[in-house]
C-alpha cells in the first residue's frame, strides 16, 4: 500500500512510516526517531477483530491503515490522493505485498536476460520466486 505514495515523505525527514495497533506504555499517537515515524492505534478492539473471519480482518485491518496514513497525510500537508489509491488497489487485489529482492536479482552474461527474485506475502504465509525477463522488464518465465 504505502507504494503507492511515491516516496513521500509524511513527517519531516522520515524515510518510512510505521503503524501500530494495540496499546503501547507511550501515549502518544505519533512520534519520530531518526528516520522512522511510527503512529500508534491504541483504542482497536481486538476482541471485535479476532470474531471476525478472514476477509473482515482484511477490512479492518485496511480500515485502521487507512485512517492512520489519512492523518498523517493531513500532519504533514501531504495531499490525501495516493493514499486513496493505494485502498482501491487494497481492495481489489487483496492485502499483498509483492517486490523484488534487488540485491539478488543478477543479469546474463549475454546481457539479454535478467533473473529476479521476487517475494509475496500475504494472509497465510509467503512466496519466493524467480522471474526470467527480458531486458525492457517483460516477464517470460517464474519459478516457484
């Protein structure tokens, strides 16, 4: 989700954005150290979301992550736009995360081919994969 922001910042000189739920010994909401800003969710009801099923945790869970990159959107001045289509994309493809690992990605030595490895994570577990591309970037080939 946070992709979709395009390497905004939210709070001042903050490279990433953490959001926890549950209650914390700090009271504050929001607070930043070095490069990371962390927002604290400390009223989720937790018996609400473990009586739900899958799908329903998926929307709760979307709904404070919403809220929380909402307010620090508004914190920072930072137009709200990215974060609502990042939640449409949420939606419609699922709570995933999917990137290449870059460090391990290597290219032929005929310098046509380029081999990624890309990780998944989603409700369940995670997948690691290795993609045969061309160089323009087309995928013609992964492995599980």
């Amino acid at each position: 989700m946070l992709r979709q922001i395009d390497n905004k910042h939210f709070r001042p000189d903050a490279a990433k954005l953490t959001v926890t739920i549950g209650p914390d010994a700090n009271q504050s909401d929001c607070s930043r150290c070095l490069s990371v800003a962390e927002i604290w969710i400390n009223d989720a009801d937790f018996a609400e979301f473990f009586a739900l099923d899958d799908a329903r945790r998926d929307r709760w869970v979307l709904r404070h992550l919403r809220d929380s990159l909402m307010d620090a959107a508004a914190r920072q001045g930072v137009s709200d736009d990215a974060v609502y289509r990042a939640v449409t994309q949420a939606k419609s493809e699922g709570l995933l995360l999917a990137y290449r690992i870059k460090n391990l990605s290597r290219v032929h030595p005929c310098r046509k081919l380029q081999f990624n490895v890309a990780r998944s994570i989603q409700r369940g577990g995670e997948r690691w994969s290795l993609e045969v591309c061309d160089r323009a970037g087309n995928l013609h080939e992964s492995f599980f």
